[in-house]
C-alpha cells in the first residue's frame, strides 16, 4: 500500500494538540527538524503510522543506518519533499522516495548517473525531471534496503539486480516504490 499526501498543510493547533499525545521518544525526533514544517510532517507520518500499523510508537527501533522499523509489523517506509508525503506499508521489505522536479544539476547528474544514465538524462526532453525520476529510484532502492547514501550511486542497480521497482510521474514530482523480488 502506498499512500501519497499532497498540498500538506498544518495548523498550529493541530500542531500542539497532536503532539501532546506523542511518545517523547517521537518527540525528541521532531524536535530535531529545524523547519517547522517537516517537524509537522514528522508529527502526521508517525501519527498516521501508528493508525495504520495499529503500533505504539514508544516501542520504534532502527536498524544500523537509521531504518525505522517496528518488530512483529509491517513494513514501512517514508518521504517527503515539499508539501508532499508518501507512505508504503508492506510485508516484505519496501523503500519508497518522492520528489518535486528541481531545476536540473550537472554536476549532481554526473555524481548520481551512470554514463548511460547521464546520457539518457541530457538527451531526454525534459533533463530536470528523468534526473529526478534516477534520483528516486536509487533513493527508494537504498531506503528498501535500509543503507546510506555513503556508496557508489552509479553502480546501485548493477550491485542490487533483485529489485523491482514502479514508478508514478506527476505534474510536479517524481514518485518510486522498490521492493525485492520475490
């Protein structure tokens, strides 16, 4: 299950009421986002976490490089860029990563892409958004498999051959949801 939240919007008591019924521990977590915006956005995807997992959240864990999980539940996975959410929950392992189309960066291109990749990116009609479509599937292969970005983002898909992957394109972001093939 995917879920994509667009046009997000919080008010501040929404804010503080919500809030109040956190575990410290989530707390802490959104207290950490300097923004007050993706500190909101924290607050609504644990929220909305907690319903749809049917969990308490004072009993999150995560793996070595940070990977939320819950022992005994779902799956799950987060992003958030600009004023959209996404959430996939699932029985198997699961990344997913959206992204609002930014103007196009050579020199990210050439540090994320692959020669072919970069070709196809600069020879496409629309460079911005087929850069940002390699972005979120190689984010959403390294949140499915919980790792970091501290690896060579060019080779991904050669290392990782057992994923699949579907993606969803809209007029402003670029969405992808990995998981293993099983």
């Amino acid at each position: 299950m995917v879920k994509l939240f667009r046009n997000l919007k919080f008010d501040d008591l929404w804010l503080a009421k919500t809030e109040q019924t956190l575990p410290q521990n989530i707390k802490d977590y959104a207290n950490k986002k300097v923004d007050k915006f993706d500190r909101a956005v924290t607050i609504f995807e644990y929220t909305y976490l907690a319903k749809k997992l049917n969990v308490d959240l004072s009993l999150i864990k995560y793996g070595k490089r940070g990977k939320p999980y819950f022992e005994g539940a779902k799956q799950f996975s987060l992003s958030h860029s600009g004023n959209m959410l996404a959430v996939a929950i699932s029985n198997m392992p699961i990344g997913v990563d959206v992204q609002t189309i930014l103007p196009y960066e050579e020199a990210l291109a050439k540090t994320i892409c692959n020669a072919k990749e970069f070709e196809q990116v600069n020879k496409s009609h629309n460079p911005a958004r087929t850069l940002t479509k390699v972005w979120a599937k190689k984010e959403s292969l390294i949140k499915c498999k919980g790792e970091g970005f501290n690896q060579d983002l060019k080779t991904i898909f050669e290392r990782n051959p057992n994923f699949k992957y579907k993606t969803k394109s809209g007029k402003d972001f670029e969405l992808c949801v990995c998981k293993p093939i099983s």
